[in-house]
C-alpha cells in the first residue's frame, strides 16, 4: 500500500502545480525569463504527478490480481467444502 508519506508527496504536487498556474495567470507577455522558468518548474511538477499516477495505477493492479486470487480462493475452498460433505 502506499505510505502516507507517498501520499503526502502526490498532494504536495498538486498544490504546487496549482500554485504555478496561479502564477501562470498573472504573468504578462514581457516576461519571457519568468515565463520559461514558470514552464520548466510546470514540466517538473507534471512529471512527478505522473510518477504518482503510475504508482497508483500499479497498486490498483496489485489490488485487482489479489482481489482475483481471493476470489479463486474461496471459491476453491467451497468446492472442496461441497464434495466433502457429500
């Protein structure tokens, strides 16, 4: 599972990539050096939250592949439950 530590981090992401299209809406035209300096710190930002959802995505599918194998579980040990008193 993810810890809360990851978590903490992907929030983190968010508010600062909220942040920077804050900053983003205040800039004017002029400011060319703040503007590509506001695009790298939003591709760096971006680039973590994809980080972050490819983590997610890979727990989720963790979480399927155990839901799956749960399931094969007990419908097994039904089964077997089934024929035994039979």
């Amino acid at each position: 599972m993810r810890s809360e530590k990851a978590s903490a981090a992907g929030e983190a992401l968010l508010r600062r990539l909220r942040r920077l299209v804050a900053r983003a809406a205040t800039l004017k035209d002029s400011d060319h050096k703040q503007l590509l300096a506001l695009l790298d710190d939003i591709e760096t930002t971006r680039s973590g939250l994809v980080k972050a959802c490819a983590e997610v995505e890979d727990e989720m599918r963790l979480a399927t592949v155990r839901t799956t194998a749960i399931g094969a579980y007990l419908r097994n040990s039904q089964v077997h439950r089934g024929k035994r008193h039979n």
